[in-house]
C-alpha cells in the first residue's frame, strides 16, 4: 500500500511478496501512492477534524441561505448570490477531499474492514451533511430565467459561475420537490450505494484457479493477453466457473439497480432509458443515437473483418473468445519494465507539448500512481481528481504488458486533463463523461504513434497496428456493444420485471455475437462475461463515452497531423476548460461538430485506414 507512516495494515507480507513478484517479472520497482496530500492517515485527527467541519458548516449554510436566494436576487448588483455560490463551492471542494480519500485508501484494499469502515461511514456522514445543502440549486432554479439573467448580468461574483449556473437550470424539468429530493439523496447510502459497496468487495474478493493457482481477477484477465492458447482457455474456462458460482449475487445486484432506475427515471419524467445519463453528459440523444448507429453499421467493415484476418494469422478456422486479444506471432513478448513504460509515455507527450511531460512528470515523482497488483485493490485503472486544491491520483494494475503501457498513457492523459481543468474551481472543473475521454484517448494516440514512427521492421510494425486496431475496437465497437446490451437489459427488466441470470447472459451473447462477427465463437461459459463489467453497476450508460471519445479523437488528431500550426494551444484551452463549455463550443475551434451525420464516420473510417494497412501488411 502507499506509505502511510501512523498506519500499518495486516497486508504488508502480501505486498512484499507481490512486491518480490513484480521485481522477478522485470517490472522493477512499481510506485505506490501517497494520499498524505490529502490526509496523514485513517485515523489523522485532520480527517475527524474535516468531518465535523463539513458537518457543521453544511447546517449553517442551510440556515444562513435557504427561503433567501429569490431576495439577494432581486437586490441585483448589491445582492450576495456570488458569496452563496463560493460559500457552496468551499463545501463542495471540503466534502470532496474527505470522499477522495476515503475512496481511494478503499480502492486500494477492499478487503481491509478498517478501510471499508471509513468508507462506508464517510459516505454517510457526507450524505447527511449534504442533505443540508441539496435545497440550494433546487431553489435557484425556481427563480424564473428572466431574473436569473439580469442577476448574472449584475452581480460579478455571481456571474463567474455562470456555466455551472446554466448547467444546473438544465436539470430544472427533472428535478422534484425539495423533501423528495432529500429523501432519494439521503437513501442512496442504503439504496444504489450499498449495492455498488456489495459488487465491489464481491468482485475484489472473487479468486480463479488456474494451474492449481488461485488468482485475482486482474492476473487472470491478464492470461487472456498470453502467447499461449491453451493458458488462455484455461483462464477463460477459470473466469467462467467462478462467475456461474456467483451469478445469483451478481444477477441480484443488476435487477435492483436497474429497477432503481426505473423508479428515478419514472419520478423524474425521463423518456429514454439513457436519458439522464445524455442529460449529466451534456449531449443530447440525437448524438449519441447518430455515433451507436454509425458504429453498428461499421461492424462488418471494422471488427468482422479484423477477427476474420486474425483467425487467418493464428491458423485458426474461427477465434474462440478466449483469442480476442491474443498477442500475434510478430508481437514481442518481453515484458515492459515500469522505468521503460514511463519514458515511453513522457517522450511522447513531450514530442507533442513539453508542458504535458512536465505535468506527467510529477506523477511519477511525486508518487501520484499506485501501479502495483495487490490482494484486494480494485481491478482496472482509473484517474481520480479529488479536489482543485490538491491533484489527481492514477490507479493501475501494471504487469507489463503493452496494452499497459496504453493504459498508463490512457490514465496519464485523463490525470494531465485534470490537472488543467483544476483551475475552474469545485463547481466547473468536472468534465461531462464524452469530453472526460479526449485527452485520455489523444494521450493514447500521441504515445502509440510516437512508436509507429520508431518501428521500421514490417513483422514489428505488423504487430504494433494490429494490437491499436484491437484497442480502437474495443474502446468503439466493444463499448457500443455495452451500450446496447445496457439498453436491452433496462428495457426487458422494464416490460418483464425481474430478469434471470440466463436470460440476462442471453442478451450479452446477442450483442457479443452480433459485434464481433462470424469469425469469433462465443464458447460455453461466456454468457457469464457480463457479470464482471463495472461501469454496469457504477454508471449506467457510461460506456458510450468511451466511442465518442475515441471517434472524436480520431478525428481531432487527423486535424493535427493536417494543421499542425496553433494546435497545442487550441488543445490545451480545451482541457482547461473543464466543465464551462459544450462540446459544440470546444470542438468549433477545429472545425468540428459532433451533430454533423458525417463526423463519427470520419473518425471510424480512421480505424477501417489502419485495418486496410494490416491486408496490405499481408494480412
């Protein structure tokens, strides 16, 4: 775990030997974070300190501005809605550092009681404080638009939230009357929560036995990255069997959530089931109908027909599902020590814009990522922002592997965005989910073609393209495969209530088989894949985000190879300003309109060029 000096957790000889392990594999030595920036440690008399604070000043708040926004507005230039909304954004940014922490110290061991007591108990105590202020953006939108504006136009403290202000007023048909709201709010802890609490510390306590080997679930979808096919089916075929063990829990947990939608969906008025997530993403529904047509309709030319040729290279008749992401025969199979993925990573970004390696810099010296796979940490990566006032933390399980080196570029670009965006404050630096995945999917890019261009020989290069397509594949096509299946199972928990857990692995295979193609063969326990994806249970809908941030980089970084002239600059006020614009104003400066019926074809046709240059590579 990261080095927190008053605390010491029974784990320790588990990450000794994990981090012995890591130094046999090649990693070297992987670094490990320090969430002292935020507090010193689990039981840090700051930590108690802040907890009270918040709690004590969200009742003051609520005392000193509720029933009296509609009057400071009326008082125009002399009104004090300014000060309201900084007294509400210092709140937001003390409640945030205190969840941050919390949530990172559990992410990095689930299993620890300790930390999941913190946890859990943070969580609560911050839902009670913030019940106290959930009355003031329901009351600044009942003030009508007319004096709304006039206000902003007054008062300039008030207007410098403007954005924040008009994103709020979006929310406005939605929202319902105060003692609902406080009732969904305060019933989260034991409702949508506590059922994302159960998912996570099953999935982290999940163990698949490959080889006599118990594994966690991040080693075990690792193996299905390895050279040798008969290891990955026995990963695969491990994967499955401990799934169909838990598939009651799992099943369960997915039928509760998505009636729980129903239900706030159905208060709220929402028409589509993705409704409210296109309303939090700030986009609307034509847009993100457009870019899942679009990839739907590219099935044939982009993942049908990769699968096909890399059956052929594999001399197989048809992939099993346990082949997807197979390494080819061209692919090095050396492990990719950390000193070398981090020099990889800041070469490319500072290839592009030196500024971006220096803010990449201090994540690794400063010990903003925690790389390492640890008994209990939570599988994937993530880049957390905590709050303007500190930074973000990077999350990754590092093995070596090159798709690792992508991840790490991925989550990099995710941090540096962050970083940038810190400036707009509590309130304005958060990023709708569409625009969250630009900067992270461009760092991708910038680091896979500042390794193209390194790479001369035809079997390397060969190898290098074919593993971005399957990376552009499974950020697109896979991603809007979620979609759907996310779509069909709401909609069927909707019309048919409950779901079982085979009619659920029925509309995973549906949309499996329809995105990959007749060359992949979904094989027996597959159906049961569905049940570890936790962007299902955390955010529903989410997914999408992934193929708009892809499409939209793809075709961002066609404009920079076109004009390279001005392109940084205009690239960097587009990160920096987090979350005070929509995307129509963010990509005009480069020509672009995601509502234009052409432009995700043009960002899928860049994956269909790189699928034409693998035949022309003999494929």
């Amino acid at each position: 775990m990261a080095q927190f000096p008053v605390f010491a957790t029974p784990v320790a000889a588990t990450e000794a030997a994990v981090a012995a392990e890591t130094a046999t594999m090649g990693l070297g030595a992987l670094p490990e974070w320090d969430l002292s920036d935020l507090y010193p440690a689990l039981d840090a008399p700051e930590l108690k300190r802040d907890l009270d604070r918040a709690a004590d000043e969200a009742v003051r708040f609520e005392a000193a501005w509720k029933g009296k926004l509609a009057g400071e507005v009326a008082k125009g230039e002399a009104g004090r809605l300014g000060e309201a909304v900084e007294a509400y954004e210092a709140l937001e940014e003390l409640m945030g550092r205190i969840v941050s922490y919390a949530g990172l110290l559990y992410a990095g061991d689930t299993s620890d009681p300790r930390r999941a007591k913190l946890y859990g108990d943070v969580q609560e105590k911050l839902t009670d404080a913030s019940a106290h202020l959930i009355f003031f953006t329901l009351e600044l939108n009942k003030i009508d638009d007319a004096t709304i504006d006039a206000a902003l136009a007054a008062d300039k403290a008030f207007a410098r939230y403007e954005p924040w202000v008009l994103d709020i007023r979006r929310e406005k048909p939605f929202q319902l009357e105060d003692r609902i709201e406080q009732l969904f709010h305060e019933k989260s802890v034991t409702g949508r929560g506590a059922w994302n609490r159960l998912f996570d510390e099953t999935m982290t306590s999940l163990r698949f036995v490959v080889d006599g080997k118990e594994l966690a679930i991040e080693q075990t979808l690792n193996l299905l990255q390895d050279a040798d096919g008969e290891k990955r089916r026995r990963a695969a075929e491990a994967l499955a069997e401990t799934f169909r063990k838990n598939l009651r829990i799992f099943t369960l947990i997915t039928n509760t959530l998505a009636k729980d939608k129903e239900i706030s969906d159905r208060w709220r008025g929402f028409d589509d089931i993705a409704d409210s997530r296109h309303l939090a993403n700030r986009v609307e529904r034509p847009v993100v109908d457009a870019l899942a047509q679009a990839v739907r309709d590219a099935y044939p030319r982009l993942s049908h027909r990769y699968y096909a040729m890399k059956a052929r290279w594999l001399g197989l008749e048809k992939l099993s599902h346990w082949d997807r992401n197979a390494p080819l025969p061209e692919t090095p199979q050396a492990v990719i020590g950390w000193n070398e993925a981090k020099k990889t990573v800041l070469d490319a970004y500072g290839a592009f814009a030196p500024q971006m390696a220096e803010i990449a810099g201090r994540f690794f010296d400063r010990n903003w990522i925690d790389a390492p796979v640890r008994s209990g940490k939570s599988p994937g990566a993530f880049a957390h922002p905590t709050v303007p006032s500190v930074h973000p933390y990077l999350l990754l399980n590092y093995l070596g592997k090159p798709r690792d080196v992508m991840t790490l570029a991925h989550e990099m670009g995710h941090g540096i965005h962050q970083v940038l965006a810190a400036r707009q404050g509590a309130l304005m630096a958060p990023t709708p989910l569409t625009l969250a995945e630009t900067a992270s999917v461009f760092g991708e890019m910038l680091t896979f073609q500042s390794l193209l261009e390194r790479t001369a020989e035809p079997r390397e290069r060969k190898a290098m393209i074919a593993q971005k397509v399957e990376d552009m594949l499974n950020t697109v096509v896979r991603q809007i495969a979620f979609y759907e299946f996310e779509r069909k199972v709401h909609a069927k928990r909707r019309s048919d209530g409950e779901l079982t857990s085979d009619q659920i692995g029925a509309l995973w295979l549906e949309v499996q088989a329809e995105c990959l193609g007749p060359a992949v063969q979904l094989r027996e326990g597959y159906e049961t894949f569905w049940a570890y994806i936790p962007h299902f249970i955390h955010s529903p809908f989410y997914v999408y985000a992934y193929a708009f941030g892809d499409c939209l980089v793809n075709s961002l970084f066609a404009v920079y190879r076109q004009a390279p002239d001005g392109f940084q600059d205009k690239y960097f006020a587009m990160l920096e300003a987090g979350g005070t614009k929509h995307h129509s104003e963010l990509l005009k400066p480069f020509g672009l309109d995601a509502s234009d019926p052409d432009f995700w074809g043009k960002g899928l046709s860049v994956i269909e060029g790189l699928i034409d240059e693998l035949e022309a590579l003999g494929g």
